[in-house]
C-alpha cells in the first residue's frame, strides 16, 4: 500500500483533473491535445492542472498526510472541494487557458454564424391539408400538396398505393 502523502497527492490531483476536465470540455477544448504532456487522452488535462497544483493541491496533500492517519483519500477530496470552491477554481480556468494560449478578444467573441436560425427545419407535416387518416403512400406521391382536394383528405380509404408488384420509388 502507498504510503500517506502519495496517496493524499493523488486523491488530490484526481480532483483537479476532473475539474479542469470538465472545464477544458465547457470550452470546447480537445483534453487530448497536449503541450507538455502527450500521448495521452487527458495531456492537455495535465498541462493545465499543472498551472495549480502547487497552489491548489500540493500543500493540502501533505497537509492532511502529516495530522491524519485514516481515511486520508475522503478527507483530502473534501478538503479540495472546499478549496476549489473557495478559490473559484472552475471560474478561473478558462480564462487561464485563454490567456496561456493568446486567445484574441475578437476570436472569444467571434459571432455565431449558426445563431440566427436559418437552418432550423422546415414544416413537414401539414396537419390543415393532410388529414392524419391518409395512407402515407398517397402523401408520397403527391407533387404539390396544396392541390389535395377535401374529397381525397377526408377519405376513408386506408389502402396503400405503394402495395402490389410494382413500387416506384419517387
């Protein structure tokens, strides 16, 4: 078994790194791309936990190491928990990443293309022309519906044109 410190250390950096995780995927970061480290699924987790390790969680690791002797690992996460929210850790990362990368103000405000909604569907169904009842096979074949006539919306005929030997596909 690992002695105290190294396990109140990495009871401690694992709460770092899903915090910086969680906030490198907020910004649409890649955890993956590293800098320093590489190679790894969270390299990039790693660069930026490294920015506040000796701040956030090296001194509370020994801390906790050197005045407890049992339950180290519960006691340490809520001490980082505690820490974190105090510091406003999750606030600052982000803005931490921005400045360490030379983020523009421009790019960080740049306007979203898709915002406007142009492309959000179009009506498809058409409940005022179309009565529900209507074999989807009719609706299918229909070129403008619009054209539908009140005799055909409001027919009883439940049989499916797209049945029988032959089927166009249209």
């Amino acid at each position: 078994m690992a002695d105290p410190v190294n396990r109140a250390l990495s009871a401690a950096n694992s709460c770092l790194y899903g915090l910086v995780h969680a906030a490198i995927l907020s910004g649409g970061y890649s955890p993956a791309l590293g800098f320093i480290h590489t190679g790894k699924q969270l390299s990039f987790v790693y660069d930026v936990a490294d920015l506040y390790k000796m701040e956030m969680t090296v001194l509370l690791a020994f801390s906790i190491a050197a005045a407890e002797v049992g339950g180290i690992e519960r006691k340490v996460r809520l001490a980082c928990r505690d820490r974190f929210s105090a510091e406003r850790l999750v606030e600052r990362v982000l803005p931490d990443i921005r400045k360490v990368l030379k983020v523009e103000a421009a790019e960080q405000q740049a306007p979203d293309e898709f915002a406007a909604g142009g492309a959000m569907p179009a009506d498809w169904w058409q409940p005022a022309t179309i009565a529900a009842e209507l074999p989807i096979g009719q609706i299918l074949k229909m070129d403008d519906l619009s054209s539908l006539s009140s005799r055909e919306r409001d027919s009883d005929d439940n049989s499916d044109p797209g049945e029988g030997d032959s089927v166009t596909a249209g």
